[in-house]
C-alpha cells in the first residue's frame, strides 16, 4: 500500500500527574485491555515482516540491487508472472510472491502498513484466524493480478495480503457492532474506509500499482473474516479451531477453483 493511515492505539500507563482521563480515553483502554487479553501477542504480524525482511536481504545479499530488482531476479525469487505461473502449472508463485518486493522503497511502504494494522486485526481475529485471512487475501489477491493483466507481466509484493487485512477489519466492524465500543468501533471504520479510499485514488494516478491485486486482497479478507470474527468479551467457543480449519480448506478449494479459470 502507497498510504497508511492511523490505526492501532495502544495507550501505555499513566503517571499519577498524568491528565484525568477523558471518557473517549478510557473508552480506548478499555479496548486495547481487551484486545491484549483476547490475543496477548500478535506473533504472526511481526513474523511476516521478519520473513518478508529475510527475502529482501536475502535478494540483496546475492547480489540483486536493493532499490531496483531486475525482473530476472524477481521471477528467480518468486514472483508472480502468468506465462510460469499459470501456463507452467507453477503455482506455488501465488504465495512466494507475497514475499518478494521490487526494491526497498516497496518493502518499506508494506511493512510499515503491516506493523500499523496487523497487531490490531490479528488481535482481533486471533493469531490462526490470522494466518488463515492473511494468506488466503494473498493468494487471491494474486490470482486477481494473474486474470487481469496480461501474461507476461510480472507482480510482487505483499500489497494483496496487506488489503485483506483491511478487508478483514471491515468484515469485525460490519459483524460485531454490539461488541466494540462505539467510539472505537467509529474510529476503526473510517481508519480503514480512509485507507481503502486513498490507496484507490492513489492506485489511479500511479499505473504501476497492481490494483487487481488490492481489490482481489480485499475482497477475500472481507469475505474470510465474516465466520472468523468474534466478540471481544467473553470465552472463546471450543469449536473455534475447527471452525479456522473449516474457513482454511473452504478456501483452498475456493483458490483451486478459481486457478481452472486461469
């Protein structure tokens, strides 16, 4: 994503000369308490940047330029191209490309997005509902970018899987209503309706931004987090991980579906 706008709000303690807080505050407290206690450590988003750090470095290490790949280079590391991907059956392409970006300046921009809206969403999801959003919007987002541009263009870049997270916190606002309070629930709309908006007239301007990949991003997280989100309060159901396991293979076989019309 070329824009991140503000999400997470994770008020730290207070001191005693602190400010009394406002009921807006307090209403933020409340929120981020709760999150922590639902998912305490948001390991998957910070294990994606880790991972999507090591492909870079790993890139530059053997020599490929650090600012601007070849797309030599980005095939041999897992881009995306539909002459190989598609027409070679290499379809594993439509996850690896998730982790490759074309130069620093991309890596930055992604990770940067990720750090400020992944805590917040996994936490919300919870770690394997997470992982299941995240990869599935990546994987589409992917697809979407092999069905609309022609075959020999190649794309990279985590951008997908980044919307789908949105998607995904769109899919909680819309399902969980009664759950989030209503100030925080206010302020997490227009946060990722902000964020869906700018990218979009951003991804007018510049046509070098794949926005089939975005919009095919976003459509899956939406679409995976509705039976995965849940309420922010309350016991978690025992049924919960067959129920991520139900959504995951649900929409492999919904990947596998949509590859025979490639």
């Amino acid at each position: 994503p070329d824009g991140v706008l503000g999400f997470g709000r994770d008020p730290g303690p207070r001191t005693i000369l602190s400010e009394p807080e406002t009921p807006s505050e307090r209403e933020a407290d409340l929120f981020a308490g709760a999150l922590r206690r639902l998912t305490p450590h948001a390991i998957v988003s910070y294990g994606l940047v880790v991972a999507n750090v090591a492909v870079w470095v790993t890139m530059v290490t053997a020599g490929v330029s650090a600012r601007s790949p070849g797309v030599e280079a980005l095939i041999a590391y897992g881009a995306n191209q539909g002459a190989l991907t598609a027409a070679e059956g290499q379809w594993w392409r439509l996850v690896s490309a998730t982790f490759v970006h074309v130069g620093l300046a991309h890596l930055a921009f992604n990770m940067l997005a990720l750090l400020q809206i992944g805590p917040l969403v996994e936490r919300l999801l919870g770690n394997g509902a997470f992982v299941v959003a995240y990869v599935l919007a990546g994987v589409v987002g992917s697809l979407a970018s092999l069905l609309y541009h022609p075959p020999a263009l190649v794309s990279a870049g985590a951008s997908g899987a980044i919307f789908g997270v949105i998607g995904a916190l769109l899919a909680v606002v819309v399902t969980q209503r009664d759950s989030i309070p209503h100030g925080e629930l206010r302020r997490l709309r227009l946060s990722a309706l902000s964020f869906v908006g700018y990218n979009l007239v951003v991804g007018l301007v510049v046509p070098a931004i794949d926005m089939a990949a975005h919009l095919g991003g976003l459509a899956a997280g939406f679409v995976v987090a509705l039976p995965l989100a849940r309420p922010i309060v309350g016991e978690p159901s025992r049924a919960r991980p067959l129920l991520i396991g139900a959504v995951a293979a649900m929409g492999a076989l919904a990947v596998a579906g949509l590859t025979l019309l490639t």
